[in-house]
C-alpha cells in the first residue's frame, strides 16, 4: 500500500454543489434558491425557535429549577459519623483521609442525625443549629 493510491470509500464523500454555473447544470441563476423571499437572499434565515411571531416555545414554558454552582463544593456530613474518625482534632483533612467526603469538598456541614456518645474536638466545620447543641451537649469543642 502506498499513501499515493489511497482513497476514501466509494460513497462515502459527495461532490460539492457548484451553483450559478448555467441552465443546464440544474442550479444556475438562482442557484437552487427560488424566487424571491427571506430566504433567497444572503442572510435571509430566522433565528433558531423563530415561530412567525409567535410566542415561542422556550418563553411559552415556566422557568424552573436552580443548580447552585456552589453545591458540588460543599459536603454535608451526619452527627453520628464525627465519631468514626479516630483522631484527636476532627477537621475537612480528616474527615477526606476517612473518606467520609469527597476529595473535592471545601466546605463540610455537620447535620442533626443519630446522636454522639464521645467528645469530639471540630475546627473548621459548620454546623446546623441542632448538631451544634448535640456536640456541645457531648461535651466536644468547635473551633472555627
């Protein structure tokens, strides 16, 4: 095989269309285009979703839902698994190294569910307003 005899496969590459090359070519004077109107002319298309004036579809619908770019950036965390981490000072570094959030989380909440036997000593973690009293109340510490 050379690279001199190679060739696409027969079909699968059609010859452009060359217009305004006379009558008997089948698109000569205009061009395959028609007469007159919007779209004989150059520049001559409609918007996408151009509905004659309609209203169209995408404002006829309600708009809907939110996704905060903010979300994936923040883990959230319950009560009762602050006590499977076996280190001394429970922080987002910890928490990552027990896999209990992402890699990629920069933010961790700490929410009211199950409860917690052991004192437990947080920095940097926030906290709900009822995991808050259950850590205090367990006799841990959270620093901020």
């Amino acid at each position: 095989m050379d690279l001199n005899t190679l060739k696409p496969a027969a079909g699968s590459r059609s010859n452009r269309k060359r217009v305004g090359r006379g009558i008997g070519s089948g698109f000569g004077k205009t061009c395959g285009r028609g007469h007159n109107g919007q779209r004989s002319r150059k520049g001559g298309y409609r918007k996408v979703g151009f509905e004659g004036g309609q209203m169209p579809l995408q404002r006829r619908l309600p708009k809907i839902g939110f996704r905060s770019r903010k979300a994936k950036d923040t883990a959230e965390l319950r009560l009762h698994e602050l006590a499977i981490v076996n280190e001394e000072l429970v922080d987002i570094d910890a928490l990552k190294d027990a896999k209990l959030v992402h890699a990629t989380a920069k933010k961790v909440k700490v929410i009211l569910s199950g409860t917690l036997e052991s004192a437990v000593k947080t920095k940097g973690l926030m906290f709900t307003p009822g995991a808050r009293k259950a850590v205090e109340a367990a006799g841990g510490t959270i620093e901020d």
